[in-house]
C-alpha cells in the first residue's frame, strides 16, 4: 500500500511528458475500418491527443514510420503464462510438474494484471 501511495505522488509531482508525433504513412482506424494515408498522431502524457495531417509543431520530437501502416489499439495478446519467467530453457518445462506450472502461472497472472 505504501508503495502505491508513493507512486501515485510520484505521478502528481512529476512533469508532464513532451508531446510527441508519429508520421504514419497509413493509419487504419480500428473503429472504423477506414484507412487515412500520410497523417500524423499527435501523442500526448501517453494518450491519442490529435490526428492531423498537417505537421505538428517545432519542437515537437516526429518517429518517422512514413513507409509504415500504424494500428493504433493493436496489442500482442500472445503470452506464456506457465512456468518460471527466468528459466526459458528448452528442458524447463520438463523439470516442473503441473501444480508448479499452475502456481507459476497464478503467480505471473497476477504481476501482469498488476503492471495492467
């Protein structure tokens, strides 16, 4: 608990990020289906701000993906969630039984729903 009180301090104090722009050659809206070609994401404190198609301010630190198609919500949902997380080697899986891969797996469930 006390960890958490000092990380939500920490995420009073501390400044805001810089905005930051990603040139998308094209950018598939995932609501929508609908593809915008040259545009630009505008990013700011980790969230979608703007999508424009004008370049963003000077300053304003640009990734180039301009020959790349962004898909904005696309996350990687493949996870191995039995076993231990330091131990990947090929005979891991063979010097654990099942109830240790079952406390393994509850044990990494819960840190990575903790991390969100």
């Amino acid at each position: 608990m006390q960890r958490l009180a000092i990380l939500l301090l920490l995420s009073l104090v501390a400044p805001a990020q810089q905005p930051i722009a990603i040139h998308a050659g094209r950018l598939l809206d995932v609501r929508t289906g609908a593809a915008r070609n040259s545009v630009y994401i505008l990013i700011q404190d980790d969230k979608i701000a703007a999508v424009e198609t004008s370049p963003p301010p000077a300053g304003v630190r640009v990734i180039d993906l301009s020959k790349q198609t962004v898909l904005p919500g696309l996350c990687d949902c493949h996870a191995h969630m039995l076993g231990n997380p330091k131990d990947w080697s090929p005979g891991a899986g063979l010097r654990m039984s099942s109830a240790q891969n079952a406390l393994w797996g509850a044990r990494n469930l819960r840190a990575w729903l903790e991390r969100g």
